[in-house]
C-alpha cells in the first residue's frame, strides 16, 4: 500500500471496517442505536436500547465477570455516563463465559451529553504481558476495594478506581458533596453517624494538615450486596499552599483480619468471663449480668426474674467420693440446668462453689416460679453417676420497679435461705 494514495475517506472505510462496534448515545434521552456490531459485540450488545442500561452493561459488573454489581451502586449510573472531552480506557467485558479485553474509545459530537461509543477487541497477545504484570502486585491492590481524588476547595472528584470492576480508573463526573450522601447510604446504619462526621469537609479542613493520614473501621456493603469490615482512609496531600484541600481517599478491605481479630478477642473475652470448670459464666460475669438485668427492667419495664440453687450437703459429695466426682457433679448439675433453660431467654453463672444464679427475661413472677419447681423435680429425678442422685434448693424474685442491685440480690439470697431452712430440696420465693 502506497500511503500517499490513502485519502480520509479510505482511511475511515478501514476503521469502520474492522472496529468492533460503534454506537451513538444520547445521554438527553437516555437511548443509543448500534451503528456497528460485529463478533462478541453481536451478542453482547443490543442494536437498540437506554443509556443506562449500556453503562451498566460496560462498567457494572464485577471484573472477568459477568455477575453484575448490587443494585444499591446502580445510584452511580447516572454521573459515570457524562464525559468532558475524549475519553479512552479498557474493560474486560464477559461473553459465555468467556473474559474479552476491550478497547473503548468515547467521542462527544455536537450535542451536548450525546456521544460516540467505538469498541474493539484486542488481541490476547496485546495484553498478556501487562495482565502478568498486574498480577505481580495484584496482592497489594486487591486489598483496595475504592480510590479516588477529592478536592474539597472546587468539591470535585476525580480518578476514581474500583479494583473490583476494573483495574483501570472509571469516568464519573460528580461532586464530593453529591458522593458523600450517597454513599452514606451503603454504610452500616449504626456507622453512618461517624462517617458523616469523618467525612465532613469542615471536619477534614480542621484536623488534616497537610500529609496527614486519617482513617476509621465501619461495616460497609459491597458490590455483592454483603457488609464486610473495611477502613476508610482519608490522606491529605502535601503542596506549598496551605488554603489546599486535596485529599486521597481510599477503602482498604479488612474483613478477614478483623474477623479474626475478633474472634480471637471473643476466644479470650470468654476465657475471662467463663468458669473454667463448668463451663457456664463466672462469679463476675453473672454478677454484671445481674445488674444489667435491673438496669434493663427500668428502661424496657418488661418482666425479668432470679434464681438461685444451692446443691444439697455437696460438702457429702466431695468428702465421701472425692473431688474429681465433685467436679463431674457439678458438671453434669450444669449442663441439666442449662439444658433446662434451653428455650428460654435465660444467662446461666456459678456462683461459688455449689451455688449457681440464672437470669431470667420476659419471665413473670408466678412463671418463674413454676418452672423452677419443674426444675427441682427434674434434677431430683435425675441419676447422677457414682453419687446416685442429688437435690437442690432453689430460691427466685422478680425485679421491681424500685429495685436496685443490692436489693434485689439480698432479696434472692433470702429466698435461697428460706428453701434451705425449710428443709433442703424445695423452692421459696420473695
């Protein structure tokens, strides 16, 4: 071929073609026709439809997927379909199945918000050294879920990237301010208060200087629709004027350390509040759990009641069997008790020694002590391995409207001392 016989219209009849799709968009209207459609994009793309429904199809979807984002982000449609300029980027689109780097070049033409969408394949050879690449610090961007420049002065955001739809940065032409409310809403509904507050410019003018880092945990949705422990990272940039307001902000994906954070602080949170023997709350543990019960009763007034259980002559236990059948008593006591309580909303705790306490909600007075003589028939009843069997007094009260620890407590203590001094192996309640 001679280039100096290639005129424009030649040059264009090669590009129209071997592109792989050309589309006119009008933004106004919310519509695009097909002008072209050859290969993947024959099947991929309509010949006609809305704007919206394009945009999604393109950007909203997760990365080598055809899975597409959680409908919560779709409020984002509308600012990624706007461009200033000439626009070009890559995205990787799924056709059966199969993952297809595509070229998309957008052009405005004369109307305002009306463009020219060109799309064309590229060959695997064209990418397969940059996708290698990628992959190298894949593990480091991978964390990054969102980036994206703000400038707070002219309430701007710019070069956002999201790691999970696509590694390239994505055009949305919209406002801090506008951003910042809406995606308050994919914030969990107990962190939204803090992140209006971190997120605030005023805030961040007041207490970033400039390369300072600020940041904070919260629950957030996902593009899948799921709430996952990230933090939110706000970075202001460093220049030579002080009245600058430019700040990086990134989501860092945390979940999985956190998960396991906390269940590591819940394995040792248990290890404190848990009597190592039995199993069921400690001394302390059940005793805060005593005064959160007539804390409770004051702010809800919904019925709450208190047992307390002595084992009968369990000094009997340990002198005539020795302390290891002691302790496989009081275990098995325990898990009968517990088992007991199994339907009701109920705290289990020992004491000391052979004397448990089990809080009570949503129990009445007259329901509480029915159920703590079906209990002491039960545990009567039941055959206890090398000591034959036990008995147990069993004293209840009911939180009261006036009532406070201490007076509720000496109330249940006397009930006890009452069960016990009228013979062991009965209930009394006060």
């Amino acid at each position: 071929m001679n280039i100096d016989d290639v005129s424009f219209e030649k040059a264009l009849s090669y590009i129209s073609g071997s592109v792989g799709a050309l589309l006119i968009v009008d933004g106004n209207t919310d519509r695009y026709k097909s002008v072209i459609r050859r290969g993947i994009f024959l099947d991929y793309i309509n010949e006609t439809g809305t704007y919206n429904e394009l945009i999604e199809k393109l950007w909203f979807h997760f990365n080598n997927s055809a899975d597409s984002v959680v409908e919560n982000y779709h409020v984002f449609i509308p600012t990624t379909g706007k461009f200033i300029g000439k626009y070009s980027r890559r995205i990787n689109i799924s056709v059966n199945n199969i993952t297809h780097v595509v070229q998309m070049t957008i052009y405005p033409i004369e109307d305002e918000n009306s463009y020219l969408f060109i799309l064309d394949e590229l060959d695997k050879s064209q990418y397969r050294e940059e996708t290698m690449t990628n992959k190298k610090v894949s593990t480091i961007q991978n964390t990054y879920l969102f980036s994206m420049y703000v400038d707070l002065v002219k309430d701007t955001t710019e070069s956002i990237s999201i790691s999970e739809i696509s590694d390239e940065t994505t055009n949305a032409q919209i406002k801090y301010s506008e951003w910042r409310m809406m995606i308050v809403n994919m914030i969990w509904p107990e962190d939204q208060p803090m992140f209006l507050e971190r997120s605030d410019p005023e805030y961040l003018r007041k207490n970033l200087a400039p390369g300072r880092t600020s940041s904070f945990d919260c629950l957030m949705m996902n593009l899948e629709g799921k709430y996952i422990w990230v933090k939110l990272i706000f970075s202001r940039s460093e220049t030579n004027n002080d009245k600058d307001f430019r700040f990086v902000y990134m989501v860092q994906n945390i979940n999985d350390e956190t998960q396991e954070l906390m269940s590591t602080l819940k394995k040792y949170e248990d290890l404190a509040s848990k009597d190592p023997l039995t199993g069921v709350y400690n001394h302390g543990r059940i005793e805060t759990e005593l005064h959160n019960a007539v804390e409770q009763f004051k702010k809800n007034d919904s019925a709450v009641s208190v047992l307390m259980l002595d084992i009968d002559f369990f000094k009997n236990v340990n002198d005539g069997h020795g302390h290891s059948v002691g302790d496989e008593t009081l275990i098995h006591f325990t898990k009968l008790v517990s088992a007991f309580f199994n339907e009701k909303k109920t705290v289990l705790g020992r004491w000391g020694g052979e004397e448990f306490v089990v809080v009570c909600y949503d129990e009445s007075k007259e329901e509480i002590e029915k159920a703590a003589e079906e209990l002491r028939i039960r545990i009567e009843n039941e055959p206890f391995n090398k000591v034959g069997g036990i008995t147990c007094s069993i004293g209840t009260t009911s939180i009261r409207e006036n009532d406070s620890f201490d007076t509720a407590f000496e109330r249940l203590d006397q009930a006890l001392y009452a069960a016990k001094s009228a013979g062991r192996n009965c209930v009394r309640s006060l």
